[in-house]
C-alpha cells in the first residue's frame, strides 16, 4: 500500500474517531464542526468512493418535501422565513453522516472505533462513581453528567456497551468462539456497567435496555435453542438486578407508571402524566392534522422538534439554547393550542412529569411537521437497514455484529416514539456510526 493511501486511511478514521469524541460533549457545535470538517475533508480530496446504494437518496428526497411544506404553511402562516433553516440545521446532518460512512466503508473499522468509544465509557463511568461517592449517595441523578452535561446523554453511551457486550459474549459463547475465562470477565465486566447505569437515574433508557435483552435472550435461549443452564443464570440475573432496583429512583418510576396504566379510572385525556399519550391520540383521530395537512404535514419546524422548541417555547420553557441568534419569536397555532398548555401546567405547578409523559418525540415531530409523506421517507430509512441486516453473511466471529446492529437499530426506533432524539447527535450520531460501520464493513 503506497504512503498516500495509508495517509489518506489514517486521516480518514481520524476524521471519525474526531466526531466519537465529540459525541461526549454536550456541544452540537463542537459535534457539527467535526462532521463538516470530515465533509470538507470529502470534497478537497475527492478520493471517497461513492456506493451506490438506496441510502443516498433519502437527503435528495427529504430536502424537497420540507422545503414543500415549508413553502405551503409560511403562506397560511403556520411557519415563518427561519423554520425551514432550523429544521434543516436539525435533521439534514443525520443523513449526511450516512453518506460519509457509506463512502469511507473502505478504510473504516467497527472494532477500533468501538474500541475508542468504549475507552471513552469507561472514563465515564469513572467519573459517574467519583460524582456518586461526592454527594454520598449512589443514585445521583442529574448531578451525574460526566463530560456531557446531562445524566440521560451519559446513560445511553453506557447502554450502548452494556447491549453491544451482552450480544457479543451471548453469541460468541454459543459457538464456542470464546473462552470460559474470558467469558466470565466479560460478564464481570457487563454487571460493572449495569451498576453504574443506575447513578444517572435514567429510567427510560434502563426501561428500554430490559426491553431489548429480554427479547434477545428470549430468542437466543428460548425460541432459538432451549438452554436450561442459562436460562437459570438469566433469572439469576434478572432476580439480582431486582434486588438492585427496588430501592432506586428508577425502579420507583417504573412501579409508578405500571400502577397509572392499571388504573381504571384514570381520565388519560386530562392527567399530565398522558400528555404524550394523548398527542398521539390526537394525531390519530386528526384533531391536530387533517384535510391537506395530512400529506405535507403543518410545516417543520413548528411543532415538537428541537429546532420548534428552541423558538417557540415562551423564553423560560425553551430548551437546547445552544446559539445566541437575535432571532424574531414564532409560535405557531398549533404549537399554542396543543403544546404550551401543557408547558404553561409544568411551569406553575413546578411538578416535573418525567419524559415519559413529556409530548416531544421525532416521530409525532415527523408526522404533524412533514405529514405522511414524512413519516413514510424516515419508516423506509428504517426498513432499508433491516433489509441490509437480513441479507448480511457475516463470518461466524462477526455474527454478533449483525445482531447488535438489528437491536441497537430496534432500540432507536422505540426511542424516537419515546423523545425527539433523531435530532440529538448525542445520540443518533452514535447509533448512525455503529450501524453503518456494520452494514458496509471494511474489504481487507
């Protein structure tokens, strides 16, 4: 391999191994400066091989169907001359990412990168074990924000390895691929992660991470092949694990949402803690779109999106202030009518309702902001990288990448019904980068 090219593979990994980094620092700043310096990157060297692949379309599609319905709603005055810049400062990048990864499939390695972004775990959770033993107590809470500045943030990377750790020592012990002795470092190493995932007090993300094993472990020791040894030392774990919970701001959570949905005679319509429930019900039944709406949607922009959120909340609800712009206040009808009420509630009352109640998420964001023709471009982004999974013939030491890739990918869809996280990098920019560094792994 000539000099030049090892140059431009080593300059290229850094390039993305620059974005991981990024990924824990609370700072969309930070975290577009270093995609659009690898983009930049792109464009001088002209050495990117462009894949042809279905991805590549999805930023040529969307771009015009925003602008669409961006156009269509200023007129009726559901958007202003900002919205469709904001929107597109929010959601483009994640498609742009795609196509890098795609383009330098070549020279990139999951496992290195992986790598890297375990070390930076790790850090992490050094600092979570430091903040925890701090305030003497070990569920912390928001407190605990590591390098990023929010608990929730610091969660989800912990919850990355835990999910990506569990599937690689599941599948790699089922075919024999590795060794008793490391195998049991391996689950030391898993039960140390799930300690600490309980000091930032993340509820969803710990509700969603049982979810996801309980579905593998299911098909893996169940439905696949019955395994009654360790079938047992799952409920072993499980029953530990409860014992951990029981006592624990999470646990508590959990607890109290199953008692709210068991209750009969609850009215879903009225209790803040269905807010969220009750936007989808809204949107379903059509009270909130209809009638043309429905295929362009009310404008992006204008609703629960972050890029809505940063301009239309009153000035002590807005949330993500990441720019000091003199930007002209908008708020759009639909936005008042359906969205501040319950904002204006959580201000008075100073009752916090946690996110599972909290009406934000980028689905509900897709389907009021860009209609159907929205929800079906970003439902086929989806379904294309389960149809690349399904058609993958990965080697027997690279199988289980296959499978995190289907239930990191299955965990991300139930998070964007959950909150608006397709627009935080945090988050989707991680989840891009390990499921296309899968689906198009590098040639040696």
């Amino acid at each position: 391999m000539s000099k030049n090219k090892v140059s431009f593979k080593l300059t290229s990994n850094l390039m993305l191994l620059f974005l991981v980094f990024s990924l824990f620092y609370n700072s969309l700043v930070l975290q577009y400066f270093f995609l659009f310096t690898f983009i930049l990157f792109w464009i001088i060297t002209k050495k990117g091989k462009v894949v042809k692949s279905s991805f590549l379309w999805f930023p040529i599609i969307i771009v015009p169907v925003g602008a669409i319905s961006w156009f269509s709603n200023m007129l009726l005055g559901n958007a202003d001359s900002y919205s469709f810049l904001f929107w597109l400062v929010y959601y483009l990048p994640n498609f742009l990412l795609t196509i890098l990864l795609i383009t330098y499939s070549v020279h990139l390695d999951f496992y290195k990168i992986y790598r890297v972004y375990k070390f930076l775990v790790y850090i992490q959770s050094f600092l979570l074990i430091f903040t925890s033993v701090k305030h003497g107590v070990y569920q912390v809470g928001d407190a605990a924000a590591g390098t990023l500045g929010n608990a929730n943030f610091v969660a989800f990377h912990i919850l990355v390895v835990i999910l990506y750790e569990i599937i690689s020592v599941s599948v790699k012990s089922n075919r024999g691929l590795i060794a008793i002795q490391r195998t049991t470092l391996k689950l030391l190493e898993i039960f140390y992660f799930l300690i600490v995932f309980i000091i930032p007090e993340s509820t969803a993300n710990l509700g969603f991470l049982m979810i996801i094993v309980a579905l593998f472990l299911l098909k893996e020791y169940v439905l696949k092949k019955l395994n009654i040894v360790k079938i047992a030392l799952i409920v072993g774990m499980v029953l530990l694990g409860s014992v951990l919970l029981s006592n624990t701001l999470p646990g508590e959570r959990i607890l109290h949402e199953v008692d709210l949905i068991s209750d009969l005679d609850l009215d879903l319509d009225k209790d803040p803690y269905f807010a969220k429930f009750n936007i989808y019900k809204k949107i379903i039944t059509g009270e909130i779109i209809n009638g043309k709406s429905v295929i362009f949607g009310l404008g992006p922009a204008t609703f629960t999106s972050r890029s809505s959120l940063f301009r239309m909340s009153e000035p002590e609800e807005r949330t993500n202030n990441y720019f000091s712009l003199d930007i002209p206040y908008f708020m759009s009808d639909h936005f008042a009518k359906f969205l501040s009420p319950f904002y204006l509630h959580v201000r008075t009352t100073g009752i916090s309702y946690s996110s599972f109640s909290h009406p934000q998420n980028s689905v509900v964001s897709i389907a009021v902001e860009l209609g159907l023709l929205g929800l079906c471009i970003f439902f086929s982004y989806f379904y294309f990288i389960f149809k690349r999974i399904k058609k993958a013939n990965p080697s027997p030491e690279d199988e289980h990448l296959r499978k995190f890739a289907f239930y990191l990918n299955v965990y991300f869809i139930m998070s964007l019904f959950h909150l608006n996280f397709w627009e935080h990098p945090f988050m989707s920019f991680t989840y891009i980068i390990f499921t296309f560094l899968i689906l198009f792994p590098k040639k040696n």
